[in-house]
C-alpha cells in the first residue's frame, strides 16, 4: 500500500485561544458536546455509506461508539457547568471543510470525507493539548486527557481507512488541498466571536505554521 501518510496542520493553536476558552469555559463544554455527538453520527453515517468495506464498518462503528462515550462524559460536564447542550449547533469550521468535499466517484469521494474528518480529529486533538496547561488538576483536566489521547489516535486510523480505499497519491493530493481549507477556516473568522473547539483563531497572538 506504500509508505503510511502523515498529516500536519498548517497553523499552531496560540495558547491566547485557549485563555479564552477558560474564560468562557461554560460555553466551551457546550460546543465541545455537539461536537462529539457530531462526531457519531458521521463515523455511522460512513459505515452506512460503505457496508460492504468490513474493515471500515469495524473500524467507525468502534470509534462511533468511542465518541458517544465521550458525548455523555460531555454532557454531564455541562450539567454541573449549567451550560445547555445545543445538538443541532451550525459548526462553520467543519461546513468550510465539507464544501470541499465535491467528488462524486469513488474512490476520491470517500477519501475525501475520510480525510476530512481526519483533520477535524488532528485539529480537536491539538486543540485538547494546548487547553490541558491551563486546567487546574481534576476531574476535567482528566477526562481532557482521556479526550486528546483518543483524538490523536482516531485521526490516523480514518487516514488509514483513506489509504486502504484510495492509495497514498490520491490521499496526499487530498490531504493537501483539504489542509489549506483547513488553513483558512481557522484564519478567518467571518466576524464570529463564538467559543468552540474549532473556533477560528484569536485576531491577536496567531503562531506560524508548525
């Protein structure tokens, strides 16, 4: 199948975007949750999409279940936060990257929503990693732990599924042009001041690329 293909985000979290979480931690939790239940119901939807691909209906449904785990984790943080779980919250992060997803024959149009969503996972796990420093010890800084752990393994495991079903060219050119859509949705803000784990980045204190 050739050489394992590796994914680096064009653009480093600052640690300014994470002091804005703690300071709006509430509303944080909230997001955090929609977008584990999200997070679901994609992996289920790529298993309905491809039935007959047993390694990836092994594969999703596993991670489908993970990622519900961590929604019901999610939600009994925002209970004791008093924030309210909004299911059907538009996340403009992850529609900029979908937009990019226009394939409509396969192989390139799963690889494409594979690889999407292992960005999404690679973004959610550095986005976890730069929020750990500043959570007091405890409970939350435990289950963020748990939380990047498991991220920074689901993002390879759908670029592996990727590259089984579409070879390493396909995923690197894909990975490529989805990475600097990535780049821009985490640039531009479009104005929002929202806090969300895929929030764009603070106007001030942007780090350059990795």
């Amino acid at each position: 199948m050739g050489d394992v293909v590796e994914m680096r985000l064009r653009k480093k979290t600052p640690e300014s975007w994470a002091r804005d979480v703690i300071a709006h931690l509430p509303e944080f939790l909230a997001d955090h949750a929609s977008c584990e239940l999200q997070a679901s119901v994609f992996a289920l939807s790529l298993v309905g999409s491809y039935p007959e691909d047993q390694r990836l209906v092994d594969v999703l449904s596993a991670l489908a279940a993970e990622e519900l785990r961590h929604f019901r984790k999610a939600v009994r943080e925002c209970r004791r936060a008093g924030a309210t779980v909004k299911t059907r919250r538009k996340n403009p992060y992850v529609a900029r990257l979908r937009q990019g997803c226009q394939s409509r024959t396969e192989p390139a149009r799963a690889v494409e929503l594979l690889v999407t969503a292992a960005i999404i996972e690679m973004r959610s796990h550095e986005r976890f990693t730069a929020l750990l420093p500043l959570l007091p010890d405890g409970r939350l800084k435990r289950f963020y732990e748990e939380l990047a752990r498991a991220e920074e393994r689901h993002g390879p495991a759908y670029l592996d599924l990727a590259q089984a079903r579409g070879g390493q060219a396909l995923v690197e050119s894909t990975l490529e042009r989805l990475l600097d859509i990535e780049d821009e949705a985490v640039t531009d803000s479009g104005g929002s001041r929202d806090i969300a784990v895929h929030s764009p980045m603070p106007a001030r204190g942007t780090a350059g690329e990795n």
